[in-house]
C-alpha cells in the first residue's frame, strides 16, 4: 500500500527519534549522527529496520542536521551524508511497503545571512536521487519553507511536502511566531501538503497544542518528544515513559492529527506501542471546547495609539529611570511632564548596560499613579524568552500596551567575564514575538515601537532594518536625536519610505561639554560643529535659553515630516521639556 492509500485510509505512523536514539545505543561516535551515514551506515541501517519492524509507515532520512552550518562541514561532505543517508534508507525499506522521506532540518541562523540557497541546493540533492517525500522538521518560521516548498513542486509536481514546526507548550517557536499564525501560512500555501508540529513539547501538551488548531485546512502531523529530558552529568536522559506516551499520542490521534511519530527521546518501544494500540483502535474522534474567543469589548483601550490614529502631533518623553530605590525625582518630573501636557513616558531598560530601576515596574507604577501612558524600553539583552512572555503578561494585566523594542547596548568588555548576556532575540524576533502574544491577550494587543537612527552614516541599510521591522509587527518609530542636517534629510527619506508612525528624536543640549560628550561617547548621536560651537562660553542660563529656543527651532523645522515627538530629557531636566513643548504647542 503506498503512502497516499495508506494516508486515505487511516491514520499514518512515522517512526522515532534517530539522534537521540543513536546516541543512546553507540554514545556520541559520532558526535553528530548524520556523520555516521559515511563512517557506519550499518548502524544507521540497523536503527531504520528497528523501527520498520515495530510497526511504522515512514521513515526519516538521517538527514535532519545535513547542512554546513549544524554539521560544521563544506557543502560537498553535506552531499556526501545526504547520498548515503538517501541508499542507506531506501536499502532498509527495500521488500516493503514503508516509505522513505527525505528529512530536511533548519539551518542555524546567522545575523544578515539568507539561507534559501542552501535549502534549494539541499532540495536539489534529494530530487537528483529521486526522492518524492520530504519532511521539513523542527523549523520555527514559515518563511523559508514557502520558497522551498514552491520549489520542489515546480521541479516535480508529483512531490508530497510535509512541515513541521517546533513549538513551545506556550504556543510559540524560538523566533516568537505564534501557532496561530504559522497555521494561517500552511493553511494557504498551496505547495505545502500536510503540517503540523514536533520537539519541544511532550505528548500532553501536544494533545493541547493539536486541539487550539481551528480548521485547518490541511491533515495535520504531530510528533512529540517522548517527555522533558532530565540532564545527568553531561548527559540527556529521557525516562522510559512508552506505555504512557503511546497512549497519548493514540489520543493526538483522536482529535484530529492524521499522521502521528515520535521525535526526541523516542525508541522503536514507543512506535511499537503506539502501533498496537492504533491497531486496536475504534476510529472514535475525542473532542476538545475550543480555546476562549476574545470579545472586542474585553480589550483595554490604548489612549496613546489612538491619539498617534487622530492625526494630534504626540509628545513622548523620556526619563532615565534612577540608579536607586529613591523614586520621588522621577515621580515628580513625569508628574512636571503630565501636566504640561506630555501625552507618553518612555522609560530607558538599563541604558550602556548599567542597572537601574526596572522600566516595566515604573511603568506600571506610573500608570497606576499618575494615569500616565508609559512605553517602557525592552531589549533583547537581559531575558531569555520565558522571562520575556512572563513580563509581557505582567504589562498587558496593567493595562501597558506601549513597549519600545531595542537589542540593547552591549555589556562592557572588562564586564564581560562576570556578566552574561542572553539575546534570545534580535530586535525583529522580538517584535514579532510581542505582536504575536498581544494578539492573544485578553487585554488587547501591544503596540511595538522600534528605534531608527537618523545618524547613521548607512542610512539605506538603517531604512532596509525598519522596512523588516514593520513586517514584524513593528507599528511606528522613536528616532535619535536630530541635531545635524545630515539627519533632518534621512528624517525626511524615512518620511517618505516607511509606512509607520514616526516620533521625531529631540534631546536639548545643556553645555558645551555635553554636546561634545554626546558627540564622543554615545553611540547613535551626532551633534554637527555648527551647534557644538554656539555653546563655546555659555554659562548655565544662557545655555539653557539656546537649548530651549534650539530645541523648539529643530523641532519645528522636523514638523512636516513626524506624527509626534521623542523628547530625551537630559540630566532630568524637565524644565527645559516642558518649555520646548509649549513653544511647540
């Protein structure tokens, strides 16, 4: 019976886990299982038979991690494990009726590198050898399946493309796409034939995961870890959990899932039992209530965004969040911003990676207290993404809707041996995945601020990074401080090229040694001679009175060309803010 008959007329078991089941058997020789499709494929062949004799329909290729990047290899070694992970498959299935497919995995990204090339070629290779059954496994974004997958059907229309995604028991892969949305894409994508989920999760949040899936177009595939591994010295373990897992995922079965397999942690025991108990199986469908539709009028209303909507020029002001628990200077100066008419605060998140107060508790202390809107800075720098989505929770309960996304500045060098940064994210995945979340929240979802600098001196790739950050989620942008003519025109260009809301940077300058320390040791702002030479001499009030009528001046003349207003408060000088903005009303 072939793949499709057998597809037509049940429910289709894939077998288990190569990688760690290898590892299991023969330790880490070598220390990447594909590697031993050239030094002992009699091994490879061994496990692929072990599975064929418990009872599954398909196999994988041992090619999950055949690529340059996971495997730390030239392209022509890839070929060579993909030639004979290909012969050493189809030798294992010879004299029956299981089908071969071949196992396509992600290529580790690397910032500014596009991978599609590589995946074509890999694409290639396997239809060179004639393969017609491809599994892309463990991917976190739609993105380059699409253009691979559309690829492969041109090139041989008979092909069956399955994709499977990694997605955490919360609902999101590494990148921060949701299931909802990686569901929307397979749904539509025409060359894409079944899709689905495997890793990361185990088989009951698994049942979870399958049952959120609202029509969904297409067959789905589901093959989970066989549990949470347990780290023993420098090993991963999983416990032996088969009875348990079987029948769950027999349950995956049930509620709608048309092909079900095993990935991490799983052995030719798990298939085996899972076979027995789909044999057994009445053809009985569970049903699960559908996730909790979110009312409209459940959502909080975002004042700041609506403001943006009207067309009203916004003032956004920052304040640098204290170096201590002493509080009342910053209280006091947002109260001095409220009430000269500042429609936002945004609050810095550790700035040059120095500890200060937390900008998301200040948020919501401010929004509580002063019935201010907040827009707390987030960088990618300090949480991983469990802390990430736990913070997020927290601001959408307080009704903080408004986060400026930012990778964050670098932790110093003579730090660097005692201080650890995380970046589970760049600014882009960050952005996506906060868009993805709000989208879920009961609250209503976030609006996502990203930063454009004005001064950079490759503005072009500066426009190119927002145009990115905009197709993830990204709804409008703070600029650094304009304080050259180089600057107003990039303000201008990104005027005229980018679809988002834009809040013009302005930042007073207060002495002659604080433009030239700007110019020197911040990075983003650029402070033209012209301004550095007007404070030569100034004492303190006469430098204040050019701060304000130079702020105002900069401000006015940036008019056209923004929707708002990111006024940068220097030395918690909320003076010189509040007079700017009502020269500028």
């Amino acid at each position: 019976m072939s793949f499709l008959e057998e597809l037509n007329r049940g429910t289709v078991l894939f077998d288990g886990a190569m990688g760690t089941y290898y590892a299991g058997k023969y330790g880490h020789d070598p220390e990447c299982c594909e590697f031993a499709n050239l030094y002992s494929p009699d091994r490879v062949g061994k496990i692929h038979r072990e599975y064929i004799a418990a009872g599954c329909d398909a196999i994988k290729t041992n090619t999950f991690g055949a690529n340059t990047g996971s495997l730390d290899c030239d392209e022509e070694t890839v070929f060579k494990i993909i030639d004979s992970g290909w012969e050493t498959a189809q030798n294992s299935v010879s004299g029956t009726e299981v089908t071969v497919f071949a196992d396509i995995g992600p290529i580790p990204h690397i910032e500014n590198i596009d991978n599609t090339e590589q995946y074509l070629r890999i694409a290639n290779r396997f239809l060179s050898l004639g393969a017609e059954y491809f599994l892309f496994e463990t991917f976190s974004s739609p993105d380059s399946i699409r253009k691979i997958a559309a690829h492969i059907k041109n090139i041989n229309p008979r092909s069956f493309i399955i994709c499977s995604f990694a997605i955490s028991p919360d609902g999101f892969t590494r990148e921060g796409v949701s299931l909802s949305k990686i569901c929307k894409a397979m749904s539509e994508d025409k060359n894409v034939d079944i899709f689905g989920l495997n890793c990361m999760s185990g088989p009951n949040h698994m049942v979870k995961l399958i049952s959120e899936i609202e029509n969904p177009q297409k067959p789905l595939i589901a093959m989970p870890n066989a549990g949470y591994p347990t780290l023993i010295g420098n090993r991963v373990y999983f416990e032996n959990n088969s009875d348990y897992y079987a029948h769950e995922l027999v349950e995956i079965a049930g509620i709608g899932a048309k092909i079900i397999g095993g990935c991490c942690g799983t052995t030719p025991e798990h298939i085996s039992k899972v076979r027995r108990l789909l044999d057994k199986k009445t053809g009985a469908i569970s049903t699960y209530a559908a996730p909790k539709q979110i009312v409209e009028s459940d959502k909080a209303e975002n004042r700041f965004w609506k403001k943006l909507e009207s067309g009203k020029k916004v003032f956004a002001v920052e304040l640098d969040p204290p170096a201590n628990s002493d509080i009342r200077a910053f209280m006091e100066g947002a109260r001095k911003l409220r009430d000269a008419g500042a429609d936002a605060v945004t609050i810095a998140d550790c700035p040059i990676s120095r500890a200060r107060a937390d900008s998301s508790m200040l948020a919501c202390k401010l929004k509580r207290e002063l019935d201010i809107d907040p827009i707390p800075h987030m960088t990618c720098r300090d949480r991983n993404i469990i802390a990430t989505k736990a913070l997020l929770l927290g601001l959408n309960i307080e009704g903080v809707n408004n986060v400026l996304v930012v990778t964050g500045d670098p932790v110093p060098t003579a730090e660097r041996g005692t201080i650890k940064s995380v970046f589970n994210f760049n600014s882009v995945v960050l952005a996506n995945y906060i868009h993805d979340l709000g989208e879920e929240l009961i609250r209503g979802p976030f609006r996502i601020y990203g930063a454009l600098n004005l001064n950079a001196y490759n503005f072009e790739n500066q426009l190119r990074h927002a145009k990115e950050k905009l197709e993830h989620g990204v709804d409008a942008f703070l600029t650094q401080p304009v304080h050259s003519p180089r600057a107003l025109e990039n303000l201008k260009l990104a005027h005229r090229e980018l679809s988002g809301k834009i809040l013009g940077g302005v930042m007073p300058i207060v002495s002659h040694r604080n433009a030239c320390y700007m110019n020197s040791e911040i990075a983003g702002i650029s402070v033209c001679d012209e301004i550095v030479q007007r404070y030569e001499g100034l004492d303190k009030e006469q430098a204040s009175k050019l701060a304000v009528s130079l702020t105002t001046e900069i401000a006015q003349s940036m008019s056209d060309y923004v929707d708002g207003y990111y006024m940068i408060t220097p030395f918690m000088r909320t003076d010189l803010i509040c007079r700017i903005m009502d020269n500028l009303k």
